[in-house]
C-alpha cells in the first residue's frame, strides 16, 4: 500500500487498460479502489455518477486511452514567449 493519491485506481485502470480500449475507447470510465464502476459517454456524467455514489471519498474519472497525453505545466509564469524563425 502507498500514499499516493489514487493509487490503487491508477493500477486498477492500466490492469483494464486493453480491455477498456478494446470496448470503450474515447469514453470515461469511473474507477473507485479495485472496481471499474462505469463506464460513460461524457467526462461530466461519469464524475456526476462518481459524487453521488461517493461523495468527497477519492474516484478517479479517466478517459480510455491507449496512450496517455503528455501535458506539460510550469509554475515560471514569467517566462518571455520565444518565437523561433527557421530561415
């Protein structure tokens, strides 16, 4: 067991990764400790579901993916844009 936040629905979503892609692909899908609870067509109707069934205990509400988007945040808010210029 770890502290990490949400750990054990992390491992259960990649557990169910291939299944989830293989049937589910581009939904959400509602993750609680070891149970895939739901799966639905839009990111607001699975994290509705998830409040009413647990209230403030952490859920996770994930996109199905078979590869995860990287995205990238900085806490340097005073960084200058640079615009490059291939000649």
């Amino acid at each position: 067991m770890t502290d990490e936040p949400l750990h054990e629905e992390i491992e259960t979503y990649n557990s169910k990764l291939a299944e989830l892609v293989g049937s589910s692909l581009g939904k959400y899908v509602l993750v609680k400790g070891p149970e895939v609870v739901g799966v639905y067509d839009t990111y607001a109707d699975a994290l509705k579901i998830g409040y009413e069934r647990f209230k403030l205990q952490p859920f996770m509400v994930k996109q199905v993916a078979p590869a995860e988007r990287v995205q990238c945040f900085t806490r340097e808010l005073d960084l200058k844009c640079r615009q490059y210029i291939l000649t």
